[in-house]
C-alpha cells in the first residue's frame, strides 16, 4: 500500500516508476489514502492534511500515462473531484527528507533490479522504506503556521 517517491519531485518520481508500479500506486494505494478507507495504517498516517498534494500525484500521474497511450479518466475524475474539496497545504513535513526519498529508491531497486539498476540510485535494495512518524496536532500546527491567512 505504499505510495514511493524516490525524489523530492512529483515529475521526477513519477518519470523514474516503472509504469506497472505506477498504476499499481494509483490504483491500490493512492486511491485508497484519498478514499480514507485505511486511516490507521502508517502509509495513510503519513498523508494526514495532505490529501490535495496526493491527489496532485495522482493526476500528474494520469496525465503522464495518458500522454504515453494509457488513459484512466475515471480515475482523474475521482481524483480532481477529492482535490477540490480539500485545503491545498503544500507537501507534507517530511517531503524532501533523504531517508524517505533513498529508502523509495531501494525499495524499487529491490522490486526490479533489472529496470531500476539504470539509474545508478547511491542505495542498497532493501524491502522495507522509512516512514516517518507523523503527529497530527504538529503537522497541523506546521501548517497553519506556513498557510497565508
């Protein structure tokens, strides 16, 4: 159920997941953060008050695979319909961490050394990532404090 990012950019994230694993992250994990069905599981946990910028993935991504002959647009429905019901509160505190970022790379390395080794990622394979532990009242305050009144 996790959502991988192995660089601090959407684009970028997106142009170096293999496209198996791209639909994969937007049909079973994404799809489920944004629908709220597993609030208690970390992967979820981590996304607390972030919804719009997952959903901003999410559309990026289906604009990427469309661009490339595969098309979802229900899918970019459900995700443009959840983006605007939701505050935009920018990426979550731990975007642009390195651990999180190196440990997605060994993740995908792990998951297909063949495709993900032409990167030459500076990371070991490994089958687990890091995900940071996030308390919602601190997130929450973070961002009330950066969102412009």
């Amino acid at each position: 159920m996790n959502i991988l990012f192995p660089f601090a950019s959407i684009k970028e994230s997106i142009k170096h997941t293999k496209r198996e694993y791209l639909y994969l992250q937007l049909h079973k994990a994404t799809i489920h953060v944004v629908t709220g069905r597993f609030p208690n599981h970390p992967s979820s946990k981590i996304w607390i008050y972030h919804t719009h910028f997952l959903c901003e993935y999410a559309l990026q991504s289906l604009l990427f695979m469309s661009d490339n002959g595969k098309h979802y647009p229900n899918l970019f429905d459900k995700f443009h319909e959840a983006q605007l019901k939701v505050a935009n509160t920018g990426p979550p505190s731990w975007w642009g961490n390195k651990d999180v970022h190196s440990s997605h790379q060994a993740y995908l390395l792990s998951l297909d050394p063949d495709y993900y080794s032409q990167f030459e990622w500076n990371v070991k394979p490994a089958k687990t990532i890091y995900l940071p532990s996030i308390d919602p009242l601190t997130e929450l305050l973070r961002i009330q404090k950066e969102l412009p009144c």
